[in-house]
C-alpha cells in the first residue's frame, strides 16, 4: 500500500500542476468513479482502509478494470462541486485516489 507521505508527495506534485478548480474536480470524479466501479462496496469508504485490496475486487473485473460512464463522472463532479471543496482539499483526495486506483490496476492485472 501507500504512505501518508506517498500522498503528500503526490499531492504537492499535483499542486504544482496548477489545474484549474474545474479541470481538478473532474479528474476526481473520474478518479472515485473508476474505483467504485471496480471495487465491491466502493460507494463505502470504510472498506477501502482494509488492507487486503484483492478481496475487495469485484468478480466482473476480469483482466482489466472497469472504466465508468460519463454521465457517471458528471453527476460525481456535480457532487464534488457542490461540497465547495477548497483547491488544496482537492489536490490531497486526487493524490490519495491516484494511488489507490493505481494499488487496485496492480492487483487486477497480477489476477488475470
């Protein structure tokens, strides 16, 4: 898994990218979105803490992940936009989901 430093690490990376406020919220819904729709439960946040991701896979995930709908990613950036997060707030939960989603890709494409 990943550190609080991986995510802080990251999260400065990004920061330094300067997306605009927009460009910043769609790329997390894209990112939640993709999880959620490759993990069991992934409208929970809880059972992401666990530290055993390849029981949380779904079983349709087969090789390669799931990739969601835009619709799916309009209406989760809608949700996103309307929490009114700050720019600093967003560059943290894109880096935390960046590395989830890249920890879930591992574990789907060793379990083809």
């Amino acid at each position: 898994m990943f550190s609080k430093e991986d995510v802080t690490s990251l999260a400065f990376k990004i920061y330094k990218e300067n997306r605009s406020l927009k460009d910043s919220i769609q790329h997390l819904a894209t990112l939640c979105v993709t999880i959620n729709q490759n993990i069991k439960n992934g409208y929970d946040i809880k059972p992401l803490e666990t530290d055993n991701l390849v029981l949380l896979i779904r079983e349709n995930v087969n090789g390669q992940l799931i990739i969601p709908s835009e619709k799916e990613i309009k209406e989760v950036a809608f949700t996103i936009s309307n929490e009114s997060p700050s720019k600093s707030q967003l560059d943290w939960y894109i880096a935390e989901k960046q590395l989830l989603l890249e920890e879930i890709k591992k574990i789907v494409e060793n379990n083809r």
